[in-house]
C-alpha cells in the first residue's frame, strides 16, 4: 500500500483567482491523488489558477506532463494557470522537457 505523499489545499480565494498550494512529492502515484480536484478546480470559472509550488520536494515527468495538460485544459476553460513560487529544480526538469514554453510562471 502506497501513502500519499502530496498535499493540496486551498490558500486563497480573491477577485484574482483562486490559489492553491500544492506541497510533498508530486509523480505518476500523487498525479492520481490530485490531479481530479485540480482538473476540476481548472473549469470551475476562475479568472485564474494559481499553483503555489514552493512546497514541491520533487516533480517527476509525470508531474510536468500533467501542469501542462492542465494548462490546456485551464485555457479550454478561460482560465489561466499560473505556476507560482516554482523551486529550481522542477524549473530545470521543466526546460529540459520543453514545458516551460507553454506554461506560465509568476512571482509571489
């Protein structure tokens, strides 16, 4: 039996959007843990998604894989994701996968 090593909770819910902190170790498993609840959270009307990263202690391809397929689907929706507070290492996996061409990142 695996644990869940991903955490997801709501830290703010302004006239800007809605913020989201997402914390622990986000790969294939946790993807299936949160993935649901943001894809939802991402077609709910929101000007904006915003996905507070600083807690991410590891992103695996699965993890990227899935910011961008839920940027897709933001955008779908007429809402904009915005990765926020991203650490330098998943910022490093993103470009080497080319991700961060689509994705967009803002400063806290």
């Amino acid at each position: 039996m695996r644990t869940t090593l991903i955490d997801l909770k709501t830290v703010a819910r302004d006239d800007r959007g809605l913020r989201i902190a997402l914390a622990g170790e986000l790969d294939f498993y946790t993807v299936e843990h949160v993935g649901p609840r943001l894809r939802e959270l991402a077609e709910s009307g929101h000007r904006n998604l915003i996905l507070d990263l600083r807690g991410l202690s590891f992103c695996d391809s699965a993890g990227i894989d899935f910011f961008t397929r839920l940027n897709h689907r933001s955008r779908a929706a007429g809402t904009r994701l915005l990765l926020c507070d991203v650490p330098p290492q998943v910022i490093k996996s993103m470009r080497v996968l080319a991700a961060d061409r689509d994705l967009q990142f803002v400063v806290s």
